[in-house]
C-alpha cells in the first residue's frame, strides 16, 4: 500500500512540474504591434529654464501656516502667468484657500466629464546645517547641463512646469479639448494629513459647482529600471492606484516621579521601552493583494524562462513570497501595515524621573486597516495594559482605482505601443499625495511621475542634492501633451 502512495505522489509531482513547464512557456506578454510615437514639438530649453526658475521661489509648507511666506508663492504665481502667458489668456484661474491654484480649460463638450491633472506648490525645507552639504545652493536651480539642482526639482516643481509646458505647447498648436481640462495645485501637499490642507479646498470647490471628474492623476511612480543579469532588462512604469493610510499615535503611561538617586526597577521610560519592543516584535499581519500579484505577474511574464518557472506559480508560493518580502523593509512596506516608533519623551531634567512617559509611533496603513484597527492593534500587542493612545494625526488609506479604466489604459498604451522594453503595471504609493482628496468626486485617481529615474535619484527626494536629470524633461512634457490630447478629445 505504502509503494502505491509513494508511485501516486511521485506522479503527481512529475505531472505538477510538466504543467509547470508548460505554463511557464507560455507565461508571456500579450503580442503587439510596436511603432515608435511621433515626435512632439516642445520647447525643452524654455522647459528647462522654467524648472531652474521655478526652482528658486522657496515656497516651503509647515504644519504652522505662520512660518510660511506667503509672498514667495505670490511671487511663485506672478511668475507662472508671465511664463505661460497662452495659459493666462486662455484659461480661467482661481486662488483657493490661501495659496493653492485652480485652473479651468473649458472644453467644447461640456456633458462630458473633465479630467484633472494635479500638482503641488510647496517643498520641504532644509534640513537644519546642511546648505553647505548642497553641490549647489538649494534654492539656486542650477542646471550643470546634467542636472537641476535645488529643493523641489523632483518633488515636483519638475512635474508642474512639465504639466504647464504640455498645455502651453498644445494652445500654441491651437488644440482644442472636447472635456474640460482642470489643473489643480495645492499649496501645502508636504504637511501629510495637515488640517487646512489646498487640495481639499479646491475639490470642495469643484463639489460645490457640481463637478465630478473622469480622472485624476497626481505625482507617484516613475519610470524605474528593472536589470536583473540574465533574467530582466526592462523598464517598469509603475502606476498608483491607491496610496496607504497614514496615522501618528502618542503612546503614554503614568508612574512614579521622584529624584533619579532612588530609581525603581523601570522608570516610567524603562516601561515604555517594553512598550516599544511590543509594538516592534508585532507586527502588522502580511498579505499579498491583489495589486501586488498584478505587479509580480506582469514583471514575471517579461522575465526570462528560468525566472518564469517560479512566477508562474506565485499563488501556490505565496507564503515563500509574503516572507520573503516580509525580512526586506522596501518590500514589506507593500505587504503589511508599518510601524515606526519615532519620538520619545521623559521627565525636563537629566536626575527627575519622568512621571509622564511618551513615545510616538507612525503607522502607515494598507488599503482595509482603518485608523481604528491600529488602536485596536496597539491595545492587542501591547502588553501594559495601563497605556493611554491618542491619535494625533490620521488619514485613511485610498480605496483603489481601477486598472480598466480609460485613464490607466492611456497610460499602458503610450508606453507600451512604443517598444517591449516597458512594462506597466500598478502599485501602492508608500507616501502621501494630494491625489486621495479627490476621492469624493472621482473614481479613478491616479498617481504617475513620467520621469526615467533611478532608485538612487529618488532618495535626494526632500535629502540633500535633491535633483532631477536634464534629460527626464522633454519626456515628461511628451507625456502629458500626449495624456491631455487622449483623455481630453474623447
């Protein structure tokens, strides 16, 4: 009996691998025809210029709306209308709220709905002594023939002046949208889950008038290299259909005072670093969803044959993966809710205990973990039950947008009928964007940066030697010609 058992499993593990082979061979992309695009006629050096100049208006944000100077984004908004001066006479802007900008292009049809294209204004500021670690002055915007340097050249004065040269150079063609055409820059993106926050102001705006939009599309994504030696060499233009969630929780508990001479067995900091190791060594459960097995299919199906076999069983591998992605911190943020502890707080003196003890904790939440499952998780974990959680700052996580939809299938089309060398495919956006205040008025909200960059380049966002490539311009101006001449004539 036991021979039959054996010859049975055997079997089936030859029949499993034969399939799998198979499968693995025909675990390709869709044939289609490729046809490089027509040349658009953009003015890269103007567009060059403008970033540089756009570069050099300090309109940093703070979660204290006084520090902020005000003049610097009126100065910011004289030298858009100056720049652009089709844009000024041909489309209707508004100041929302205190500084953020609306702009209406009225199409010729007006029962269609409009789409929308989104940036932001403001920038982080320098990190305290660190101008003299700059290449260039941050603020300067100087252009060394390879780069733009300066606060704001990735995040994204690069995306807005690209966005206003695509709409510049198509009124300069005499083009004519058959949708309206809005164009919404919030002036305080950089304040995550800040209350008074542009973007708001402006949706409220377009709600009350009765607006609902096609489609949005915001910063987040690019253009990333994938070269894994012998197995993928490709680019992966990867497209937000949601963002995570965002929550700041204050953790506390009480305890004795006193001089540090006569210290018990854990002060009250000595209690709340078992606190921190609870919240530490319990993380957030991990799962694949679906947006992350759509990513690893369609990265997998342009991998070569060796890597295939494995891809094409990536549901019977599953918990293989989920682990995997779990012990590498870049990836396990795309599987589970994080938690980082990143304040602490004692007594006002270096020998008084501390008779308030504190620590703050940031959870950034996947799409279905609520600002009430992390308290709810907190409590859980947390094995001081005499611990006190008050929310200090939260946003919800985004619902996700739909891959079928036109907007996301205008985005796959223009890169994909130019060449196999690009994959599209969709993710999660780590960070905030303007993009989820939208969510009220629209169902397919979007979040693509057209700029070929590499990994290293995108960690000088809001760093030191904050920096965009010359060469990533005139491609980002072609997009979104191409995007508004698509979206917006159907």
């Amino acid at each position: 009996m036991g021979k039959y058992i054996l010859l049975g499993l055997l079997c089936a593990l030859v029949l499993f691998i034969l399939i799998t082979v198979i499968r693995a061979i025909f675990f390709v992309p869709k044939k289609r025809k490729y046809a490089p695009l027509p040349e658009e006629k953009i003015d890269v050096d103007r567009a060059l210029k403008n970033i540089s100049s756009a570069i050099q208006f300090r309109t940093v944000s703070y979660s204290d709306a006084d520090k902020t100077d005000w003049e610097q984004f009126r100065l910011f908004h004289k030298f858009l209308a100056d720049a652009y001066p089709l844009i000024t006479k041909t489309l209707n802007r508004e100041v929302i709220s205190d500084a953020s900008l609306l702009y209406h292009w009225k199409g010729k049809n007006p029962d269609l709905d409009p789409i929308a294209l989104l940036s932001h204004q403001d920038v982080v500021p320098i990190s305290e002594n660190t101008e003299k670690d700059w290449k260039y002055p941050p603020f300067s915007g100087t252009n060394d023939g390879e780069f733009i340097y300066g606060r704001g050249a990735l995040d994204m004065k690069n995306h807005l002046i690209c966005v206003m040269e695509a709409v510049e150079t198509l009124l300069e063609e005499g083009f004519v949208p058959e949708r309206d055409v809005y164009l919404c820059f919030g002036h305080n993106e950089e304040v995550v889950a800040g209350s008074g926050s542009g973007a708001s102001a402006i949706m409220e705006t377009l709600r009350s008038r009765g607006v609902t939009l096609d489609s949005v599309l915001d910063e987040g994504g690019a253009v990333l290299p994938v070269r894994v030696k012998g197995l993928i060499e490709k680019k992966l233009v990867s497209v937000g259909i949601s963002e995570k969630g965002y929550c700041d929780c204050e953790i506390s508990l009480n305890s004795k005072g006193g001089h540090s001479s006569q210290p018990p067995k854990h002060t009250g900091l000595g209690k709340m670093a078992e606190v921190i190791s609870d919240l530490e060594n319990h993380q957030f459960k991990a799962k694949l969803m679906p947006f992350m097995r759509s990513l690893i299919e369609s990265v997998g199906r342009n991998a070569a044959y060796p890597a295939r076999l494995v891809v094409c069983n990536h549901r019977i591998l599953t918990p293989v993966i989920t682990a995997i992605m779990k012990s590498i911190p870049p990836a396990a943020c795309m599987v589970r809710t994080t938690t980082a502890v990143t304040m602490a707080h004692g007594s006002q003196a270096p020998n008084v205990m501390p008779q308030k003890s504190s620590i703050v904790a940031n959870f950034r939440m996947m799409p279905g973990t609520t600002t009430k499952d992390v308290e709810e998780h907190i409590r859980k974990v947390v094995k001081n039950k005499d611990i006190e959680i008050k929310v200090i700052r939260t946003k919800e996580a985004s619902p996700f947008s739909p891959t079928d939809s036109r907007a996301f299938n205008v985005i796959r089309d223009i890169y994909e009928s130019q060449s196999p060398d690009y994959i599209v495919a969709p993710y999660l956006v780590m960070g905030g964007t303007d993009a989820c205040y939208y969510e009220p008025i629209c169902k397919n909200v979007y979040r693509f940066a057209p700029f070929n960059m590499t990994v290293e380049l995108l960690r000088t966002t809001h760093a030191t030697n904050e920096r965009v490539p010359v060469s990533t311009v005139g491609e980002g101006v072609e997009f979104f010609k191409r995007y508004i001449e698509r979206m917006a004539k159907e």
